[in-house]
C-alpha cells in the first residue's frame, strides 16, 4: 500500500490564516495590474488549491492554464525541466502570472520562468503561497509571496507527501515516526 499513515505533529498554519494571504495577495495582484488582464499558469499538482482559491480574488479578465513539469532524471541539481503538459494557448503580449504552491530551491521554478520568457509574454511575474527562503539555491525574485514557512516539510492545502494529504484544508507538519 503507498499510503502509510503518519501522524499529524501539528498545524503550522490555520484556514483563516491562509484566507487572509489569500485576499491581501488577490488585493494586491487587482491593484498592480489594473487596466490589464491577467494569464494565470497553475503548476500541477500542487498549486490547483492556491490557484482556485486566489483567482477567486482577482477582480479583473483572467484566464486560467494548467502545465506540468518535472525535472529531468539525474539532473535535480539544475532544475532544467521538462515539460508533461504544456499550456492550451499563446501567451505571446500577455500578462502572464505562474502559480506556485512552494518556493523551496527555486530551481525548477528558475527554469521554468526561463522558458515561458522565450515566448514573448507581455510580462511575467510568480506568486508563490509559501515560500522556503533558507533553502534557496538560486536568485529568483518572487512577485507575491503569501507566507514565509521555516525549513520544515510541509503538507495540506495541495501540498503532499508522495501525491497523499493534497486534500487537508490547513497546513501542517507529520510527525517524524511511522509508528504510533
Ligand atoms: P524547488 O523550488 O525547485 O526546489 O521545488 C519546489 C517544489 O518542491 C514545490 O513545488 C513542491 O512540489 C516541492 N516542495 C518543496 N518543499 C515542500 C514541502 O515542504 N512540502 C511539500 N512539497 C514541497
Ligand atoms: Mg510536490
């Protein structure tokens, strides 16, 4: 069986905490690009709660686009990635946001960003719900960011533990233990 049940240590961050973030951040984003529309880009899996609860918040035309990418085998180390699923439309003259659950390392998202500039955006910013900044590896500037956690593993609000507890509405961190 894949799913080994672990116990929950304790919650880092609570549901209201995360709609508050998510607000201050829809807020912020309506206001800097007012005038304009946006195109959001949902990095599969983990950013689809983020993604679903933020552009609820946006009072502006937006559209929405979901890709997937994974890192090369052996090649962790550069985050050069490739892609699984790429985006339905152009995003050539758009206003083109990535959405991510997490920024840990930067490096896949550092790649990524690089990718999507080749195809001529009208520009191109990241917003990220958590952000790890001890673990950064790379110099990538983060637009919006809605909290900044410690160096802790984290899961909930779409973020797993081998694809399980995507599902939990808070964030929290597993006990070390497998046991009881
Ligand atoms: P990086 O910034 O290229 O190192 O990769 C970030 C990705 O690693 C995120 O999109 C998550 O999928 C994953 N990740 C990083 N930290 C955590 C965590 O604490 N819990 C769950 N996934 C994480
Ligand atoms: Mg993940």
């Amino acid at each position: 069986m894949a799913y080994r049940e672990k116990k929950i240590d304790h919650t880092l961050i609570d549901c209201e905490t995360i709609n508050k973030f998510v607000k201050r951040l829809g807020e912020e984003i309506t206001r800097d690009y007012r005038g304009k529309e946006l195109y959001f880009i949902c990095v599969l899996k983990g950013s689809f709660v983020f993604m679903a609860d933020l552009v609820r918040e946006i009072k502006l035309p937006c559209e929405v686009d979901f890709m997937s990418v994974s890192s090369y085998s052996g090649d962790k180390s550069t985050g050069v990635v490739k892609i699984n699923k790429d985006l339905d439309r152009s995003i050539a003259g758009k206003h083109v946001l990535i959405v991510e659950d997490i920024v840990d390392t930067g490096l896949t998202l550092n790649h990524l960003k690089s990718l999507l500039t080749t195809r001529n955006p009208a520009s191109i910013g990241i917003v990220t719900a958590f952000d790890k900044p001890m673990r950064r590896r790379v110099d990538i500037h983060v637009d919006y960011i809605g909290m900044e956690v410690p160096n802790e593993f984290i899961v909930g609000y779409g973020l797993d533990l081998d694809g399980y507890y995507r599902n939990l509405p808070e964030v929290v961190v597993l006990s070390d233990s497998d046991e009881d």
